[in-house]
C-alpha cells in the first residue's frame, strides 16, 4: 500500500490510525510472550529489510509495482502465527518509511497502516482455520482455499479502501468510484503475495530453516553483485553504460524538477483531481499567506473566491473529462488575512507514476497590481479627477439605462438637473485655482448628500454638475430635489480659513417629454438652465418645447449672423444729438441694424447680445466703426461747421479688451481721414467698472490718438463714482431709464440733476438719452443738461434722412427752425426723419 502524503486524509481519521495501530502492537507483544518466535524471526526480519528496500517488481502491464514486502509478511505469518507478522509488518515498514520521509505522522500512519491489515488478515485466517502455526504444512482442503480467499479480500479490501480515501477524500464528495479502481489491483497483487508466501513456506517447511536462510543469502550476494555490476560504468557494456546514463538522467532530472518546483519564482501546487492540495511550493504560500502545513490541512476551493469557484470547477471537469488539455484564466484567491488576490490561474493533468491516478497542476501567477492598476484606470475613464464623482461617459450610460427602463415600464419617471454655479469665475479670479477646486469638491460632497442612494450625481466639467433623479412620480419631486439643493448651498463654505457663498442655476428636464436618446434630455434640460440664468441665476426651470425653440432660433441666429458678415447684410442709421439750449444738431450716434434676406429686419435686441457671446461682436463693430467714420468724413467735406459735426460709435466690451483695439482704432483714422476730435467712442459703464486698471491705460491710450470718449448707460453702476475723476472722460450719456420715468421732484429727477452737476464739476459734457416728451425736455433744460437724444427730435434714420437734416440745420438758405424761446419748448418733435 502507497500512502504519501497524511494531508490526503482527514486530520481525525489519521490520529484513529494511528491509535489503533499502537492497539494493535501492545496486543501483538502480549501474544508474543506465548507465541516462540527467536532468532529465526530476526533473521528474516533483515532479510525483508534488506531485500525490500532495494528490490523492486515491476507489474508485466500497467505502471504500478507489485508490493513485496507484502509476500515476505504472508512468509513469516505462515512460519511463525499472526502476531509475529504483524510486527514485522509494523517494524518493516517503520524502517522503510524513514529511508523516504522525515515527516512524523507519514511514518506513524503507514506503520500503523501495515499493523492493521496485517491483524486483520492474521484474525480472518485464524477465525477460519484456527491455528495458523504449521499452516503451511497442511494438506490443501477446501477450508483451506476459503480461507485463502476470504484473507486475499479482507487484504484487498483494506488496501483499496486507504487509497480510495487519499485519494479521492473530499468534503461531501463519495469515495467509491476510487475504490473500485483499486480494489481489483489490491486483489491481484494480494494474492500474488500470499500464494509466494505460502510456495516459500512449504518450501521452508521441506528444506528446513537453516537452508533456507542460506539459499536466501547466496541469492541476495549473487542479485546485490550482479546489481553492482550492472550499475559500475567501467564494467558494464556500452548498452548498458547508456541504459545507466539515462536512468541518471531521469533521476536528475527528477531532482531538478523538484527544485524547480519547490523554488519557483511563480505558485506551483500539485492538487488533487477532488481539489486537495498535494503539493505546494514557498512561492505559492507566500502569496497566500499561509504555511504550507496550513495550506495542505485544506483544499484550493476554500481559498478560491466564491464569484470564480464555479468557472474554475467547470473548467476542472472539463479537463478531467479530456474535453480541453489545459486551461488558464484570471481569479481570485482569498489571502489569509481576508484580502483578495489577483492571479492568472493555469492548470493542467498529470498523471501519478506508480498508482496512475489523475492529478492536477496548477501554475499560479501574482497579477494583483496588474489588476489593481486596471481597476484605477477604469475608475479614472468614467469618473472625474477632482472630485471623485462620476464623469460624463458614466453619467450618459445611466441615464441611457433609465431611458430604456422608462420605455419598459411608462409609469416609472425620472428626471435630469443640469447644474451651473454663478459667478464662479469670479472665485476663481479672485481667491485662486486652488480656493475654486475646493469650492467644487465641497458643493460635490454636498450634492452627494442632497440625494438619494440609487441617484446619480456627475461632474461634466468646469462648474457643471449632473443629477439624475429615478423613480419619481411627478414634476413635483424634482422640483423638491433642486429646492433642497439650494438651501444646502446656501450654507457658506470654509475653504482655507475664508466664508465663500455661491449659488446654482438649475435646469429641469423630466421623461414627461419622451425621450429616445440622452443627448436629447441633457441637451434640454442644460436649455432650461440657461434660462433661469437668464432670469436673474439663483434658480431652476423646468424645460417647456418653448426653451428649445428659443434655442434653436438663437442656433440658427447665429449661423445667420456669421453669414452676414461676409454678405455685408449689416447696415447703419444714424440718431441726432442735439444741444438743448439752441436746438443746434451736434452729431451722430451711429446705429447698426440687420436686413436678413428671409426674416427681414432684425432687432438689436436680439442680434447684438448674441454677437457678444459667440464673439461676431468684434468684426461687427470694426466694419461699423469704418463706416461710421468714413460717413462723417464724407458729411463733414460737404457741410463743413465750427465745431464740426461729431459721430458716436458703441466700443462692445470684447472689443475694449482687444489687444490691437489701439492700433485698429489709428488705422481707421488714417484710412478714413476724420478728424480725431469729431469721433466719439462710447463705453458702458458696466466694462469700465470689470478692470479699473485695465480700462484706465486703454482710455488714456484712445485719447492719445485724439478721439473723445463717452460713458454710456451711466449711473447704472454703482461704484463708478469714487473712480469717475480718474478716467479721461469727455461726455457722460444718462441712461434712458432715469430720463423716461423722469418728473418733477422725483427720484430720478434727482439723479439726473446729480449726474449733470457731477459731470460740470468735472469739466464734462452731459447727453441725456430716451428724450421723447416735452416734459422731459423742460426738465432737462431747467436742470441745465446740455445735449439730448431720442425720438422726441429724431428716429434713428438712414443716411439721406441724416443728411436732410443736416441741410435743414445748417444750409445757408435753411429756416432757423431750431430758434426757441426758452421758456417756448416745441410741442412735437423738431426733426423730422
């Protein structure tokens, strides 16, 4: 019998062996005080020690060895009774196991293995025929065979149930299919055996005791020197020398593949085919953290992950059944502190040399940080940097998923906010890159804890944040949703040691509206978001078709508007200015307006704000400072005047934080050849006020070249006062919201009265626009403003209705009909377009 390894069998089944082997051997030793063994019995106990460990018979078919030390123990059972054999078998086996293992427990069990079966077979034998002592002697009688027979099972029996259970011992798993395997083998090679043993002992029996130990000898001399013969390479043939080499060669390579296997830089482990670990190698432990008499008291599926035990099981039955040859594939162990390990797994079938049972190799490499560092990098593909929150990609998978569960199940809603702070820039500018990434990490944090836990909130960039919102039954939960967000934003923020407040603006967009794409619904629901930004920030809206057709037109407004540019569908008219105390024309305002060719005429309102964002604004006001310029050059050679006529033209603010706004403004004064004093450059006050500094240095430059320059919209500012003395400043223009609601002792009466005496203190001319009425008129006269605009004297006119009322104002034959009584103010408006 072929015990290698006690891990193969349960740690209580070996210590039960073990016990009654011990049994076994007390009660040998007490028979043998009355069973007379001596000195014969040594001397076949060498004999079996000596022959046994060098011999070895090899079966005529088949890999395996026919055990004979098994012959030697029926030999001494048949010569000197049961209890004498059973010690041999015991001492025997206890001197072979220690010339192979250093293991304990290996050496106890198969000694106390060899002491039970031989006590069995000894006790079935003496149940059967009484005394054994003589037995060989006998005459042959069918009791004699049926004992034969029955000792030949009882041997197989027990030798095919202690293999079948190392080899095939597994929790839950049945052992009997192994022991069918080798119960026909133990029967066989049982019987050979015992039939050898009983053919020596009639042999003893006829040649006595003595001649036989002698015969025995010579044998063993004559076998051990023509062994040492067969084996000296300077004796034996050439045939022999290469037989002798490659058997060294086995062996080598044997010992080196062992070192191999034991050293190897990668897990190695030789398990068996229920999951058994046989073998394991120090690489293998180390990665699992466990020794290798821990790691072989269990099986590999203890330590397998339980999310890849069922391929891993799956595939071991294919290769058991000869399906596939080999396998490999990624899992994961679990280490012995509970942590996982990442491995790629390869497994393979061996078969063992003596018993030709099926075994598995596996070959297992640490591919933790490999893994790891793919987790990381698909984490950072679908979630933001600085925030941790999911990015654009994932947020557009979830809500792809929520569109298809919505079109599955119609009373399911959801609902994407579209997120963006107010004024961040602002923070950013200010406080620095670092306070505005901290800002975003706190209001991520916080939205987190405005939400539920299967919502899905994501940073798409800059100072946009997503959240979608499943399972809602109405508008109304959303609602809620972006209620609660603003109040938790509302709450300051210390970053750094500073209170920093914002505020969002939120757009709705619900699958209320069917939707078939994401694009679709994050598309409206940012369209909603920049309307309630548009109303005044700090707020949501929920998205109506009428939002996307807003977009669309503001879309298709600016394609238009980058088309007429080069189409030249721009053009200009013209609004007097005129001095209230004589009614005298001072100049021009000059005004751009659009003719579509489709839409027709095209507001201001709605054009310019839109040039200003997407930047069409610049070449838009270059062409109109051109032309307004080379108008007033061509209006000042025909009606020439002391003090010339003068032109006004709008600076937008893209175009006063141009960097070439100087040398552009030079040029087109050269090409055009105005005079630089008749050009007026108009500047609200609102891009002044954005960079004190910045605008300072970029009027002084413009008043080098010699033009004059205006404050448009002033007093709807509230902090350009303390700076007004500071800028090279000709006109301050009113603002038409203060003139329109303008009466007698009223607020804004007030303020007009306020900003001409500011301006007359400060050496500046005042121009009040929106002029419409004659009360407006009176009022402006009595606070002594000096110049007015509006349509109380003129519309807006092209340019022949400009230059008819320049002709009107100052052509030799023209009536003075800008001569008024003070106190007589005209009681409609004076120039007629």
């Amino acid at each position: 019998m072929e015990v290698t390894d006690t891990q193969r069998f349960p740690q209580r089944f070996t210590q039960v062996v073990i016990g009654l082997g011990a049994l076994v051997m007390l009660f040998s030793l007490y028979r043998l005080t009355v069973v007379s063994s001596g000195l014969p019995l040594l001397l076949l106990a060498l004999l079996t020690i000596n022959v046994t460990s060098r011999v070895v018979v090899r079966a005529p078919f088949g890999k395996r060895d026919i055990p004979v030390v098994d012959a030697f123990i029926f030999l001494a059972l048949f010569l000197f009774d049961g209890e004498p054999a059973a010690l041999l078998a015991g001492a025997v086996t206890l001197c072979l196991s220690l010339r192979v293992t250093k293991s304990a427990s290996l050496v106890l069990l198969k000694t106390a293995l060899a002491l039970i079966t031989t006590f069995l077979v000894v006790w079935t034998l003496r149940l059967n025929m009484g005394t054994i002592a003589g037995f060989a002697q006998g005459g042959y009688s069918l009791a004699l065979v049926n004992a034969v027979c029955l000792a030949i099972i009882v041997y197989a029996v027990v030798q095919a149930s202690v293999v079948a259970l190392g080899e095939a011992y597994k929790i839950n798993q049945p052992v009997w299919r192994t022991w069918g395997a080798n119960f026909l083998w133990s029967l066989a090679t049982g019987a050979v055996s015992l039939l050898m043993g009983l053919v020596v002992a009639r042999l003893v029996g006829i040649a006595g005791f003595g001649n036989f130990i002698a015969v025995a000898a010579a044998l063993a001399i004559f076998y051990f020197g023509y062994r040492a013969y067969r084996t000296n390479p300077e004796l034996c043939p050439a045939p022999e020398k290469a037989l002798r080499r490659q058997a060294s060669s086995s062996v080598e390579s044997a010992e080196r593949f062992r070192s191999a296997f034991d050293y190897s830089a990668i897990g190695m482990a030789l398990v068996s085919s229920e999951g058994r670990w046989l073998q394991v190698n120090h690489s293998l432990c180390a990665l699992l953290g466990y020794t290798e008499s821990e790691l072989l008291a269990t099986d590999f599926l203890k330590v397998t992950h339980p999310d890849d035990l069922g391929a891993a099981l799956a595939n071991i039955r294919q290769l058991l059944k000869g399906q596939i040859p080999t396998y490999q594939m990624e899992k994961r162990y679990i280490h012995k502190s509970g942590h996982e390990v990442w491995v790629t797994w390869s497994v393979s079938l061996v078969r063992e040399q003596h018993s030709n049972s099926v075994h598995l190799i596996f070959q297992i490499q640490d591919i933790t940080n490999r893994k790891l560092a793919e987790q990381q990098l698909h984490h950072d593909a679908f979630h933001d940097a600085l925030t941790g929150l999911p990015n654009r990609a994932l947020f557009m998978d979830h809500l792809k998923l929520a569109i298809a569960r919505s079109q599955r199940h119609s009373d399911q809603m959801f609902a994407v906010l579209y997120l963006d702070l107010d004024r961040f820039k602002i923070i950013n500018d200010s406080l620095g890159h670092m306070i505005g990434d901290n800002l975003l990490i706190g209001i991520a944090r916080r939205l987190e804890e405005c939400l539920r836990p299967g919502d899905t909130v994501a940073r798409l960039g800059g100072d946009e944040f997503t959240v979608l919102i499943e399972d809602i039954n109405s508008e109304g939960e959303a609602i809620t949703v972006a209620e609660r967000i603003h109040k938790e934003l509302a709450v300051p923020f210390n970053l750094s040691g500073r209170e920093v407040f914002t505020t969002i603006s939120i757009g709705i967009a619900t699958s209320a509206t069917v939707y078939e794409r994401a694009e679709e619904i994050l598309r409206d629901a940012d369209t909603a978001m920049y309307r309630a930004k548009s109303l005044g920030k700090s707020r949501h809206e929920i998205f109506d078709k009428a939002m996307h057709a807003r977009a669309l037109n503001i879309l298709q407004l600016e394609t238009d508007l980058r088309r007429a540019v080069e189409r030249q569908e721009f053009f200009l008219q013209y609004q007097p200015i005129v001095d209230l105390d004589g009614f005298k024309l001072r100049g021009f305002e000059a005004l751009v307006r659009w003719r579509h060719p489709e839409r027709g005429f095209i507001s201001p309102i709605d054009f310019i704000p839109v040039a200003e964002e997407t930047g069409m604004i610049a070449p838009i006001g270059e062409w109109v400072l051109r032309e307004a310029c080379t108008q007033m050059q061509r209006w000042q050679a025909i009606f020439p005047s002391d003090p010339p006529l003068s032109i006004s033209v709008n600076l937008s603010g893209r175009q006063f934080t141009q960097n070439d706004l100087i040398q552009k403004v030079a040029d087109i004064l050269s090409e055009t050849k105005i005079l630089p004093n008749s050009l007026k450059l108009e500047i609200t006050e609102s891009v002044v006020m954005e960079n004190i500094e910045m605008a300072t240095g970029m009027l002084k430059e413009l008043r080098a070249l010699g033009v004059q320059l205006s404050i448009d919209d002033f007093g709807t500012c509230y902090s350009s006062l303390s700076y007004l003395h500071r800028f090279p400043i000709d006109t301050l223009k009113i603002d038409r919201s203060f003139v329109t609601d303008m009466s007698e002792n009223n607020e804004n009466t007030e303020i007009v009265r306020t900003i001409v005496m500011l301006a007359q203190n400060l050496g500046m001319d005042v121009v009040a626009e929106g002029v419409e009425t004659n009360e407006q008129l009176a009022l402006l006269r009595k606070l002594g403003c000096e110049y007015g605009q509006g349509y109380f004297f003129s519309k807006p006119v092209h340019t022949d209705g400009a230059e008819k009322i320049i002709c009107d104002t100052y052509s030799v034959n023209a009536p003075e009909i800008f001569r008024v009584e003070p106190v007589q103010v005209p009681a409609k408006s004076v120039l007629v377009a």
